[in-house]
C-alpha cells in the first residue's frame, strides 16, 4: 500500500511486527523492529533509545498501584495481544461487578456499562445508515449529471426531475424538465454535432469527478483508497494501522466514494461502505471507555460495524451479519452476533427512513419473481456457476499480477495519471453502448428485471401475438428486433467490463467489487436466460421441454438467470457462499429461488478454488504483505516448534532480561541496541529459568516515568521484576520495580511441539509470540512473523513475501 503523505510521529522508539515498512512513499527499513528473539548481536544503523529525563528532579512514585499513561498500549504497525486484553477486560469486568454490590452509584454504573455496549451499536447504525443514503442519493444525483440537468432544480436527478411530469408512461425519460446538455447548450437534442457534445460533456465530467477523487485521496487521507475490506480484515486479526479508520479518512472516503462512482468507472461502493462503517465504528467507540482502552473489545465493535456496513450496502441485514462472521471476522463471539444483527437492524431502518431511490427499498436493483423454475433449469444455473468460478480465477490472478506491476515499476508512482487515462478510456468506451453509460445499479436493475406489459426496455421487445395475459405473467414470446440489438449491446458490454475492471480495481480512488462482478454475471445471466427463452419458444415439442413448457406458458425467466450469474460471479471473485446467497435472496424478496443460488455459489466455488485457492481479498492481503494468519487453511507438515524457533543453531544467544540483577543502565543498553517489541524475564543468565515476558514499549514508558518522577532512580539502580527484591548495601540507590508491566503468563510450548498444534495455537488465541522451553529452561522464541513465513516456506512460496510493505 503505497500511501504517500502519510507517516506521522518519529520512529524512533517503534516496533513492528513487520520487516518493511512502504509509507509516505518512501520504504522505512525495520528489519529488526519486529517481535523475532533479542539476540546478542551489535546493531548498527538503528535509532538509539533516548533515556530521558536522566537528571530531573521528582516525586516518588509506586509502579505498582499507579498505571502509567502509555503502558499495555501498542505501536503502530503491531499485532495487539488478544489473550492480555481479554484478561484486562475480564478483570475490569470482576471490578465493577464487585464494586456494584457497595452502593446504587456503583450498581448505576454497573448497569450503564453492560448497556454501553447496545448503545454504541444505535449510534454506529445510525451512522452508517445516514451516510449510505447521503452517498446514495449523491452519487445518483451526481452520475445523471453527465448527461444533463433539471431546469426544475439542478438537485433532481433525473428519474425526480420526471415525477411530476404530465408526459405518458412510455415517454417517462423525456421529459420536458429535463435537459441534455446539447439541449441546454445547442437549443436541440436531435443530430451528429448534438451527439458529439453531449459525448463530450460525458466524459469530461467523468475526467472531473475522478481526478477530484483521486487529489483528495492522495492529499488528505492516503487510506481512503482501495475497497478497505483487505485492510479490515487484518485489523480485525490484531493488526494495528493506525489512522485507517479515522475521522479524516471517513470523510475523504465518504466523499470521493461519490465521486469515484458518478465518474462511470466500473467500480462500485458496497465493499468502500463497509470501510465507512467501520470508521464510524472506531470514531465512535472513543465515546465509551472500555471500548476506547482495549483493542480486543474495539475489533467486537468493528465486526459489528462491517455488518452494519453491508446491510446498507444491499439492504440485507441478515446477508450483513453473515458476511462479517464468514469473510472478515477474526473472533467473533456469540455476543459479536446478537449486538451485529442489531446494528445492521438500525443501519438498514436508518437508510429505508431516508428511502434514498424514491422507490421503499434499500437498493435500486431490488426485483421480486413469481414463477416457479424447473428441475432442468439447474443445467444453465451450474453452468453459470462454472463461468462464475471461471471469471472469478482469471480476474484475480490478473488483477493481482496488474496490482504487482503496479506496486514494482514506476507506474505506482503516478496515481493521478493513471486513474486519469483508466477514466478516460472507460468514459469513451462506455458512451456509445447505452448499457455501459447508465450507473452499474441501473444495469443491474435493468438486467434483473421481469419483463412486464409496460416495460419499454429493449430488453422487452418482444413480438406480442397474444389476445389475453394472465395478470403480468406473460408468455414466452418471439424475440424482437430491439431484443436482437440488446444482446449483441449487452455482449460488448460483458467484454469490456471483464477487462477494465482488471485495470480499475486497485488505483488510488475507492473502489468495490461487488457491483462489477454482479454486473459481469448478470450481463451472461441474461444473455443465456434469453438463448435458453427463445430455445423453449421455438423448441417447446423437444423432450427436454415438453413436460413442463408448453406453447405460450411462461416458463423462462430471464431476469432469474441474471440473479445467477451475478451470484455466480461474485462467488468466484470473493468465495463467499452462505453469505451471498442469503444476501441475494434478501434482494429478490424470495425463498424459491435459493436452490439455483446454492448451486452456482457452490459450482463457482468449487471450481474457482480448483484453479487458486484465495479470493480477492486473501490475495490482496498476501500482495501487500500483511501479517494475515488465515483461519481456514490446514497446516498439515510435520515441523517442530525447535525448527521455528529463534534463536537456530549457529545464532548468537538469546538476550533475556533477569528479574533482580540487571541495572536501569543494562536494560537501556539492551532496548537501545536492539529494536524488538518484547524481551524474556529469568531468573539468572545461567539457570534460563522463565519468570515472564516484558514489553519493550512499557519498559521505556516506565524507565522514562521513573526517571522524571521517582527519586533515587540513576543509571546504577537495579530493576526489579519480583515482589521481593535482594537486600542491598545502604549507599545502593534505590530500586526500580516494575513487576506491574511483567507478563507473569506468557504462553510457553516445549521444543517438541508439533508446529500444527503451534498454528493452531496462534490462530485460535491471536497470540504475538511464543516461548520455547526444554525442561523448563527459555531456548528461544516464535513469533507471528516466524509462524506466516515458514508456512509461506512450506508453501514454496518466498517466506519474505509476508512482510508488510
């Protein structure tokens, strides 16, 4: 992730999990500030540890009682300990709950804390459900624009433009309130040098809109860029990326999210939304304490938000909480679930109060079918699954390979031109085919709809040699010459969104995948909806069809194919299952029509999977090198934890700190020559026998504290980890103690511990690192880092390829 403009703060002191660090455009090398065993070893280049405040004069002090402001707080850049914060919001929990025994203030207390928690999920709801319909009705407003303007109120979009016109129902987009920009400019709407202009003025809106979005990305929150989902994901594994979900990239996102989307480029705003949400979840939790001071319970938030996210995105919120807990949760509890549905039940009342498309739902391509499908139906449905999968693994692997020529030359250096030339290329290619220029929404509206007696659409055209319908149900007809033009429209419509979405998704402008996969199904949905439609019509006396379609029944749904196709394809690109096909049938309003949508999310699935393993957002994550440990995969090699380990044969010893002999100097000397995030307590250098882990940000934060404010504390006074301390001679100066800031409970194995069960162990607690004993003697360390590049190194992959940059 090339963020340019972005590093804040000094690195003096910082520590990472991570090797490289690529920000403000410029690579910061940390190779050493990770969490790999302290070893003995001379470390040149790195910046030293400033020990401050070594002769000010200061109060006395008791580490015991009092925390310091900074200790059990992370670096940016580092994985949070998942099994200490739980265990400091279980003691908080213990607090108070004994403490509300004492009196009604503390029993208030008690009780505002366990509802903080619902509360906190109204406000994200809310939130979020707002911000949906300000995008919504923006970006509808926005991408008419391109094409003209309401002399009524240059506000109106053009659908509100026409309501209130006096013009027929087959005449709806005409009229007289609205105006093209040839009709606005010119005077008439009608010829070539008409045409010509209004070409014009379409792109160079599209030119406008994107490079403003881009610009804005780029000076003012480099984080907004991108779909967010690979990002959250990580964050909500334990990593830390400070600033991803602030209030500064809540805005620029919320912003050029419009504008991306009004320029016409083949992206969408359902995946930037649950980036939205999610920063509105991380603002608001600064509102509650036990949220603001611990990292495990914010990410429960941010789950929750993520379903919130989606639930605005597709008006799905049952969809919502199922994409949180199978695509981006890390833990998510059964408590996570009920405060996830609840916040994706707000979110989704929210934006149907807005009711941003005039139309009571929360999505414009909502659609509701009535006929039944048949059993012989499943054949094109699982064939549609193939193409799915199939388009799925192609646009992965090519975007990938796109994004890594990207992040490798020098084209990564001129975002701007780039989104540019993409813009240009898209607008000019999506104007003379009607199905490109209209807003992807719209297409996929147009491509899910059931084909009505009043439709105008093209689409719709069919040869009417009836004498009487049954309702709307009409019956399989002859296609008409407008149907013809459609779908050799619809076929150059399907191959260019196929490849310049490979292009779009990636550039410096938020941008989801969701509509433009959708669109790709649904554009092959249809088009085989309607060749198997006119197959029945022209061949209802073949076996296949006779039992079940017989002349003039309406027994092809050409809409329902496109539904398919667009799961299909989603599901190949993202491998979601269970999730999108809930999703989808919250979109189409109906239970019949799951079974075609498990067959083709399963068939696209399966086959896709067959060709790579990971979807987009897996990719993504392992391309930018995030310290993504992934819950789904097996680990199934027979290694052992001493083949991990650090320190390995022929390496310097391992630095450990001892619990009552090593002077303030020593410690200083061991934090300025190295840069690693934790150090090992024991007894004695010669006994190696493990007393605790101690992190180097908290040993600074208390070296520095007491330096200032306890007096007696020199360069020569002995830290001490133990309640007890050795007696010492009466001219020694005074003893630092900081047993508060020892973890007395790191999680240990033995070096014969097979490396599944270790896997298994820091996927299952999201633990930073792990202690390697023999007889319960320290022999060295494994980290998060070591863990992702030996299974990168089991995998034949380059084992450097995990490091973030």
């Amino acid at each position: 992730m090339d963020q340019k403009g972005y590093r804040r703060g000094s690195f003096q002191s910082s520590t990472s999990d991570e090797d490289m660090l690529e920000i403000a455009g410029a690579s910061v090398d940390l190779s050493t500030a990770d969490d790999d065993p302290p070893l003995d070893r001379e470390m040149g280049g790195f910046s030293t540890y400033n020990g401050g405040g070594m002769n000010g004069k200061s109060t006395m002090m008791d580490f015991l009682e009092e925390p310091l402001p900074g200790v059990g707080t992370y670096e940016d850049f580092n994985t949070i300990d998942w099994v200490r914060e739980k265990s400091r919001d279980r003691d908080r929990h213990r607090e108070i709950t004994n403490r509300s025994k004492e009196s009604t203030w503390a029993l208030l207390h008690s009780v505002s804390d366990a509802f903080s928690g619902w509360l906190l999920m109204l406000f994200i709801g809310l939130l979020a459900g707002s911000l949906a319909g300000l995008i919504d009705i923006s970006a509808h407003w926005m991408t008419d624009l391109k094409e003209g303007v309401c002399l009524a109120g240059f506000w109106f979009n053009h659908e509100h433009c026409c309501w209130k016109s006096n013009t027929t129902f087959t005449d709806r987009d005409k009229c007289p309130e609205w105006k093209s920009w040839s009709q606005l400019i010119l005077g008439y709407g009608e010829g070539a040098f008409a045409y010509i202009l209004n070409y014009f003025m379409y792109v160079v809106w599209a030119l406008m809109f994107s490079l403003l979005a881009v610009l804005l990305v780029k000076g003012f929150a480099p984080y907004a860029c991108g779909s967010g989902i690979p990002e959250i994901k990580t964050i909500l594994s334990g990593f830390i990326i400070r600033g991803y979900l602030g209030k500064w990239t809540l805005v620029i996102k919320t912003i050029t999210l419009v504008l991306a989307v009004s320029s016409g480029l083949s992206l969408g705003k359902e995946g930037p939304l649950v980036h939205v949400a999610c920063c509105c979840g991380n603002i608001l939790c600064h509102l509650f304490t036990k949220y603001r001071k611990n990292e495990a319970k914010r990410r429960e938030v941010l789950s929750a938000a993520a379903a919130a996210g989606v639930s605005v995105a597709f008006g799905a919120p049952i969809g919502g909480v199922l994409f949180s807990l199978e695509e981006v949760s890390y833990y998510f509890p059964l408590k996570t679930l009920w405060r996830s549905f609840f916040a994706a039940l707000v979110a989704a009342f929210t934006l149907r109060s807005i009711n941003p498309f005039g139309n009571s739902r929360l999505v414009l391509f909502y659609v509701e079918f009535h006929m039944p499908w048949h059993l012989l139906e499943l054949v094109p449905f699982i064939l549609l699954g193939i193409f799915g999968g199939l388009w799925g693994a192609f646009f992965i692997r090519s975007n990938i390979a796109w994004c890594r020529r990207r992040k490798t030359t020098r084209l990564g250096k001129y975002p701007v031109l780039e989104v540019f030339v993409v813009t240009a290329i898209t607008a000019i290619l999506a104007f003379p085919n009607e199905y490109t220029r209209m807003s992807t929404s719209e297409l996929i509206s147009e491509l899910f709809n059931d084909c009505g007696i009043l439709d105008s659409s093209k689409l719709c055209e069919y040869v009417n040699d009836f004498n009487s319908t049954n309702g709307d149900d009409l019956p399989d007809r002859a296609a008409g010459p407008g149907v013809y033009t459609a779908m050799w429209q619809l076929a150059l419509a399907l191959v260019m969104k196929v490849f310049i979405t490979i292009f779009t998704f990636g550039m410096k402008v938020p941008s989801g995948l969701f509509i433009p996969s959708m669109a790709v199904g649904a554009i092959a949905g249809r088009l085989l909806g309607v060749a198997v439609e006119q197959l029945a019509f022209y061949h209802h006396d073949w076996a296949i069809f006779s039992g079940w379609c017989s002349q003039g029944a309406d027994c092809i749904t050409p809409g329902l194919y496109a539904m398919v196709g667009a799961a299909a394809c989603l599901g190949g690109v993202t491998r979601m299952t269970v999730s999108l096909v809930v999703i989808m049938f919250e979109l189409t309003g109906g239970l019949e029509y799951i079974v075609p949508l498990m067959a083709a999310a399963m068939t696209s699935k399966w086959v896709a999977d067959a060709i790579g393993r990971e979807g987009i957002y897996d990719a993504h994550i392992r391309l930018n090198g995030y310290p993504f440990l992934e819950a789904k995969e097996e680990f199934s090699h027979k290694t052992r934890a001493m083949d991990v380990m650090r320190p390995r044969k022929n390496d310097p010893p391992l630095t450990v700190i001892t619990q009552d002999s090593m002077t303030v100097e020593d410690v200083e000397t061991i934090v300025t020559k190295t840069t690693y995030s934790g150090y090992p307590v024991v007894v004695s250098r010669a006994s190696q026998r493990l007393v605790g882990f101690v992190l180097r940000r908290d040993l600074i934060i208390s070296i520095e504290n007491a330096r200032k404010k306890q007096d007696g504390i020199v360069s020569t006074s002995i830290i001490c980890f133990t309640d007890y301390c050795p007696p010492l001679p009466p001219s020694s100066p005074s003893v630092l103690k900081l047993r508060s800031i020892l973890d007395l409970s790191p999680f240990t194995v033995t070096d014969e511990t097979p490396m599944e069960i270790v896997v298994d162990i820091f996927r299952k607690l999201g633990l930073r690192q792990c202690l390697v004993t023999h007889n319960g003697k320290l022999l060295g360390i494994i980290t998060k880092k070591d863990v992702l590049k030996h299974i990168a190194q089991m995998a034949n992959q380059d084992p450097e390829s995990i490091l973030f940059n």
